[in-house]
C-alpha cells in the first residue's frame, strides 16, 4: 500500500456518509463485532495468500516469487473468501449489501483498479502488505471525482490522490499475521525441508523454532504426509516428542498443557498448537518434572 495513506474525510455532512455508515454498520453486524471481524479478516488475508503461495511445497517465502496469473488469482480467493466471511450473496456485481450491488477490489499493491461498470457503485476495498504486515479495509463510492483521469488498456481507473480521503475505513493500517515462514531464517527453513521423512523434518522444525507457538497447518505443510499429528505422539521411542527430549527440548500442547506453558512465561498456546522449549536452569526442570507433560 502507499506509503500515507490518509485519515477518512467521510463523516456527517460528506455526500457518501449516510449510504457508506449503512453499509459498514452492516458489514461489522455480519462479521460479528468489530473484534470477531478484525479476528477473522485478517486470518482470512493471511490464508489467501499462504495457500497460494504454499513454501513447504515450493520453497516460496515471498509474494514478489509468485507469478502474475497466481497474483491474480488471490484478488479471486479474496473476493470468494470475503463474501463466505460476511455471508453474502453473489450480485450483478461482486455481491449485494442493503440490496445495492457492490464490487469488491483487492490489492497487494499500492491502490486499486476500478472497472467502468463499478462507477458510482459501493467498492469494498481490501489492500495487505506483505512487507509491513499491514492490511486496510473500507468503502467507497467510485464516483469519477475520485478517480485517476488516465485508465488502463482495460478502461480501468485507479483512486485518486485526493480520493483515498472518501474511503470509509473499517480498518486502517490494520496488524495481520506475517507469512510464518518469512520469519524464520533461510538456514532453518532449508534444515527442515532437508529432512528425508516427515518425523525428521517435524523434528527439525521444534529444534530450530523454540518458544513460538506453531499451528497445525505449518505441522501439516512440514510433515506432508496424511497422518502428520502421529508425528507428535509416543512412537517406540521414534516419534518426535522423544527424541526432542533426548536433545533436552520439551514439546508442549496447548490442551494438555497448558497450566505449564502459562507457568514458563511461554506465548499462550491454542489446543491444536504446539510450543517447544529448552529448560535453561533447575527450577524450570523441577517444574516440568512436577507436571508431567503429556507423552
């Protein structure tokens, strides 16, 4: 996204703001709050992205590694993903809010394209930047006083300077989840993907990220193999959890857990997610001792 964007001017008294309130008040309701859709818009961008770019697969880290069709097709996955978000049914446009048709528009750059049928139409403008982890989420009315004068060779318009102002934003320079595999290093990234078979592989990725919380679906992408979580369970002494422990690291679950992780002073720890940790003094031993991780 570019590098100021500037606050809303949309407020009682613009020409937009009765129909645009309407319309984000709606949007908030069938996201559940605020919250619940902060929570959810920013897990679903993250999500887009990732199952496109797929890094256990094809070693690919970064959005710039994709290929144009590919980036193409996350605006695609965005517009499906953000109508099955708020359920919303398909429209003339993209969908339909209050009745009125509404395009959806989503960038991985610095502004949107706006196509001659979305004129004076409601836009639903969705913007994530990989490199500042930073997403945007507003509406606008594309009217042509908020448009660049030049177009594409498709007829498209961009927003204008002084147009971004008349976007209503439901968030702005919003935190999202960074790309997990950005933020860890070449060296560990290659360690893991070494592995032969997906017991090794797990492993590697326990020993190398420690005292972060990993999900299910990185443990997926790492072990590729169907039944990936009986990587994580007791296995005659083969299985991940023991043979971290012979390392002296300790594999922790969210759901069993958990008491443990909070007395580490270790990031909270979903029920499906996974943490590992090396003991650094007696008293940290004494307490994993006492509690018994789950084997």
């Amino acid at each position: 996204m570019k590098k100021n964007v500037p606050a809303s001017a949309v407020a009682l008294g613009h020409k937009d703001y009765d129909l645009l309130k309407e319309l984000v008040d709606e949007i908030v309701s069938r996201g559940g709050g605020r919250d619940a859709l902060r929570a959810s818009f920013t897990s679903m961008l993250r999500e887009c992205v990732d199952d496109v770019l797929q890094t256990a697969k094809t070693g690919r880290r970064a959005y710039s590694q994709l290929e144009k069709t590919e980036k193409t097709y996350i605006g695609t996955r965005v517009e499906i993903m953000l109508r099955a978000l708020l359920d919303l049914e398909k429209g003339k446009l993209d969908t339909v809010i209050k009745g009125r048709d509404v395009d959806i528009k989503n960038t991985m750059g610095s502004n949107w394209m706006i196509p001659t049928e979305a004129i004076d139409h409601p836009c639903m403008l969705v913007a994530a930047d990989e490199e500042s982890s930073l997403c945007y989420f507003g509406i606008f009315i594309a009217r042509e006083e908020y448009l660049t004068r030049s177009s594409n060779r498709d007829a498209k318009k961009s927003i204008s300077q002084d147009g971004f102002s008349n976007i209503y934003w439901i968030f702005r320079e919003e935190e999202y989840p960074p790309n997990f595999w950005r933020t860890v290093s070449e060296e560990a990234v290659a360690a893991i993907f070494n592995g032969k078979n997906g017991n090794e592989r797990v492993k590697t990725l326990f020993r190398y990220i420690q005292e972060r919380v990993i999900t299910r679906d990185i443990i997926e992408a790492v072990a590729q193999q169907s039944d990936f979580m009986r990587r994580l369970r007791s296995d005659k002494k083969r299985g991940t959890r023991q043979r971290l422990a012979e390392e002296g690291i300790i594999l922790l679950n969210g759901h069993f857990d958990s008491g443990l992780i909070s007395l580490l002073n270790l990031p909270y720890c979903g029920k499906s997610e996974f943490i590992s940790f090396k003991p650094k003094s007696i008293e940290e031993w004494e307490l994993i001792n006492k509690f018994k991780p789950e084997k």
